[in-house]
C-alpha cells in the first residue's frame, strides 16, 4: 500500500508555522509506515516547508482549500491519498490504524476518532472499534477521487464521501486512535 499524505497550508501568522511545523514531525514519528508528503501552499512562500515536504506546491495567488487539496491529489504518486490539515495533532500508529479500515470490503474512506475544542471533556469513543458512516476532519481515499471544485471549502469533504457512498463504498472510523483537531486555526483565520 503506497501512501500520499496531502496537506493544505496558507500561513498568515508566525505562530500557524509553527503548528505546521509540529503537525508534520508528529505525521512522521507516529508511524511505522513510509508515505510522500505533499505540502500545498497558498500565499507567501515559506522555504522551511520546502524542506519538510516529498512534494511542495505553491501558489502565489490565494486559492480555495478544495482547489488546493486536488493540486495535492493530482501530484500524489500513492495507490491511497491521505487529506489531513496542519492543525490536526495525531497519535502514534495513525496511518496504521486508518490502513485498518481497508481490510473492510466495502471501505471507501477511513478516518480516526477525534477530540475537536469545546468537545465534551472526558467523551469516550467505543474504544478499539472501526464504526461505519462516520468521518473527521482527516481522511484517507483510494486514488482516483478528488474534491469537487465547486465547493470551495465546506462541504466539498461531505460530498466526497456522499459520492463514495453512491458508488457502493462506505465510510469507516477507527476509534483506536484519537486524534486531536485543534479546529480553526488556519482556514478561518487566513482564508
């Protein structure tokens, strides 16, 4: 299973670099399982990413997170595209546990379990179960899917999974690993 991790990136303030920065060494020191980073950036180039991405993309000009995700998917050279944001914090064994949901026959899409702000403290997910029909704000697709363009930020996630679904594939969560989504930090502040 050959693995491309997608990662939208518009850095408006010093701080969401660092974020980045953080999310990325996580993505590598959590898992045991190789995968080309392809880091998409919109707005002022910044050089350090450079460094860190298998792939890196830019685009000067403001784009939309969904137009920015497919640049990502279309350079992407693995048989499963990873979509993940710079302000997701994962766990050890994350791809791991997503590649788990594809031992599923029906499996479409993966994602994890997630703690997002403001969730309730101490909620529990069925621990150590893979549960259908849910997603998050990650998620991993076989090659082959893109977002549609004409959604440019919200939803175009939704109806990508509505459309795995109407093509006979489900989605799945696997709860044992939680993931922490620290929501907001770049789209809504930068975009």
């Amino acid at each position: 299973m050959k693995i491309s991790v997608v990662l939208p990136v518009l850095i408006s303030h010093e701080w969401q670099f660092i974020m980045t920065e953080c999310c990325i060494r996580l993505m590598y020191s959590c898992t045991d399982i190789d995968f080309e980073l392809i880091i998409v950036q919109t707005g002022e180039q910044n050089h350090d990413l450079v460094e860190l991405a298998d792939k890196y993309i830019h685009f000067s000009e403001r784009s939309t997170p969904t137009k920015d995700v497919n640049a990502g998917i279309d350079a992407a050279s693995g048989d499963y595209i990873i979509y993940i944001g710079n302000d997701i914090m994962v766990k050890p064994d994350w791809i791991e546990a997503l590649a788990e949901c594809f031992a599923i026959d029906d499996c479409g899409i993966a994602t994890l379990a997630c703690h997002e702000p403001g969730a309730v403290i101490g909620a529990k997910f069925p621990e150590n179960t893979i549960t259908e029909g849910m997603y998050g704000p990650l998620m991993m697709f076989a090659q082959g899917w893109k977002f549609d363009e004409s959604f440019e930020s919200q939803c175009a996630d939704n109806d990508l999974v509505m459309r795995i679904y109407a093509s006979g594939k489900r989605a799945y969560r696997n709860n044992r690993v939680i993931v922490q989504h620290l929501d907001g930090q770049t789209w809504e502040t930068a975009y």
